[in-house]
C-alpha cells in the first residue's frame, strides 16, 4: 500500500504498521496489534484508513504527530475475525474497507457490516463509486450502504476483473 497526502508526505504500508516519509526521514507509525499493512485510502480531510491484518482505522494527520486510531472495537464482536482488510476506500464521510467476507462501512458515527455467502474476490473504485466483485453474485456496486447487482453482472460470476489505471 502505498500513497501521498495533501502536504506531501509519503506513506507506506508495511509489516508492523504504517511508514510515514518526510523526503528526508522515515517514521513508523504502529498499528495496535503491529501487523501487517495491506491497504491506505485517503480521505478528503487528510485522514489516512489503514486496513491491515485483523485491523483496520486510521491515521490523524492534523496532529502535532500523526497517530493511528483503531476502529476495531467499533466492529461488532461476531465480525472482529476477519483476516485482512484487503482494500480500503474512501467513502462519504468515511471509508469502506473490504475483507475476504465482510464489507465494513465505518464513519465517525456509525458502522455497518455487509456479509459475502462465498466471498468479495476484489472491489474498485471509479470516480464516487465502489463496485465489488462477489464470487457467487458477480459485480456489485454499493448504494446506499447495500450491495447491488449491476445490471448484466451476473455473467461475470467467477471470473477475474481488473481495473486499468492511468499514470
């Protein structure tokens, strides 16, 4: 995981937490449980989301010094198994993060959790949307915090989709 914030500043997902690059040193900033670090998304406000292995938050960039903050305990108990977050979005007014079967929706005030009966293979996001990919349903895209099946999609059940981006 790897991406740059408003001011600059570098930021680099890794197997204790999150490494935060000045142009002159690297920090490291611990997530809780000190694992591995799969995904970041930026947020509008300069929040970076982690999502990393049986964890997921965020990172407080507006502070003297960046910290992360857990948003696990926010995750209700029967959820809290999840292996990887293995992407992270920005999203409204917070982020999704999407794991092997669990789609969690989490903001200031609020979490939802949306369940895979097989499991999301990928998700992506295009513009304001996000659109995931379940194995057993095919593409779908998240519309007001639901799951839905795009129109056609169903053919695309267990295949493999990439997403081509522009440098």
């Amino acid at each position: 995981a790897l991406l740059q914030d408003q001011r600059g500043l570098i930021y680099v997902g890794n197997n204790v937490g999150v490494l935060e690059f000045d142009g002159v040193q690297w920090r490291i900033i611990r997530t809780n449980n000190q694992s591995v670090v799969r995904s970041l998304a930026l947020s509008p406000d300069g929040r970076i989301f982690v999502g990393a292995k049986a964890e997921l938050g965020y990172i407080n960039t507006t502070a003297a010094e960046a910290q992360y903050h857990s948003w696990l305990d926010r995750i209700p108990p029967q959820y809290r198994n999840f292996q990887d977050i293995r992407q992270t979005f920005a999203y409204k007014n917070g982020a999704v993060f999407v794991a092997r079967q669990q789609l969690f929706i989490v903001d200031d005030t609020s979490v939802q959790v949306l369940q895979s009966q097989s499991h999301f293979s990928r998700a992506f996001q295009v513009s304001e949307r996000i659109l995931v990919l379940d194995q057993q349903q095919g593409l779908l895209e998240l519309k007001n915090n639901n799951l839905l099946p795009l129109p056609g999609a169903a053919q695309l059940t267990g295949k493999n989709i990439v997403l081509a981006e522009q440098w």
